[in-house]
C-alpha cells in the first residue's frame, strides 16, 4: 500500500501553527488531526481522556524506566502498551502514537505536534514543517487570544516552549526547533497566516 501525505506541523507557542495547520488541511480538502489524536487514544487504549489532556506534550519521565531502556520511548512501541507495568507517561505516549501511526496510513493528513515527524519519520510521504516567529509577534498573539498583558503572555511562551521542547527531545533522539529536522522551517511573522498557508500548499505541490 502506498503511504499517505502526511503533514506534521511542530510549532512555537503563539507562532500560529494550529490555525496555520487547519488552513492547509481545508484548503488541500485533507483531514486535520489536533486534540482528536488525545480523544481517539483515550477511546482505544481505555485510559481516561482527561489523563491525555493534562499530560499532552508534556516531559514525564519515570526514573526505572530510564534506567531499563536508556531513555526515550522504544519499549511500548514493541509490545504490551496495555501493561500497566509500563509507566503512565510512556503508555500515554505510545498510545499516541499508534493513533498517529493509525491517523496516516487511512488517509492524507495535517497533524500538529507530538513529535508526529518523529513517529512518522519512515513514511517517504511525510513533510515536516516548524512554525516559528519573533516574540514580539507572539507575545501580541497571545495577549489578544488569552485576553493577557504582554508581559504575562511573554511567561506564558517560555513556559509553553519549554514544556514542549523537554517533551519532543525526551520522546525523540531529536532537538525541538532544529532546523535539521524539518523540511520546511517558516516565520509565520514575516508573511502572517495566509501567505504561510499558501507557501506551504505550494511546497507540497511541489513535492508531488
């Protein structure tokens, strides 16, 4: 069977890579995987939905498990993801992504975050972008979707960035935000939302 196009979208906080993702998705007539991933995960694996919420895109290492496998999230892709052996954070990751993994291969997709350019990193298919921008740009963003003071939207990024970066490079063998690991890495500040979504649209058309 021939892999799907996959879209995998990492992005900073504020960045616009969410609405950025949705765009593209609407516009290449593709679905669009975000939360849904939590909600189908939560569904297959009998794990309480609101536990992947709370630890979604979040570091949660466990100490033995560390010093069984050295690190990083090998063993649940293998076998007994269902072992409650197995620490919380690890069968929360897994069981993401086997819904990621399940997500590409029914049909072409944008998916934003949890290290879905990691998991999917063998489908010859797949395209990886980071949307990034200067923090002045998010800080705006965000002060105007979160009703904050800059000042208070500007904790709120590093806080978020640094949640989601110690999560990708404790999931990963891989560095959040290294422009190695993408395909394309764009500043949504330079050409807003729209021109990204059409710069991105023309790159897959590209790589047809």
């Amino acid at each position: 069977m021939a892999e799907n196009l996959v879209i995998a979208i990492g992005r900073q906080f504020g960045s616009g890579g969410r609405d950025i993702g949705k765009g593209v998705a609407e516009k290449l007539g593709i679905a669009f995987y975000d939360k849904e991933i939590l909600a189908n995960a939560a569904k297959a694996s009998g794990i309480m939905q609101d536990l992947f919420e709370e630890m979604d895109e979040r570091y949660t290492p466990s100490f033995l498990y560390n010093l069984s496998v050295g690190g990083g999230y090998t063993l649940p892709f293998f076998y007994g993801i269902d072992n409650e052996q197995i620490p919380t954070g690890e069968r929360l990751f897994a069981w993401q992504a086997r819904t990621i993994q399940k997500f590409a291969k029914e049909s072409p997709c944008v998916i934003i975050g949890r290290c879905a350019d990691y998991i999917l990193k063998e489908n010859p298919k797949l395209i990886s972008i980071y949307i990034h921008a200067d923090i002045d740009y998010r800080k705006k963003r965000i002060a105007e979707l979160y009703n904050l003071r800059e000042d208070a939207a500007a904790v709120l990024i590093r806080k978020t960035d640094k949640t989601r970066a110690n999560y990708y490079n404790f999931s990963t063998d891989r560095k959040w935000g290294d422009m190695t690991n993408y395909d394309l890495c764009i500043n949504s500040a330079k050409l807003g939302t729209e021109k990204t979504i059409q710069l991105i649209c023309d790159y897959v058309e590209h790589r047809k």
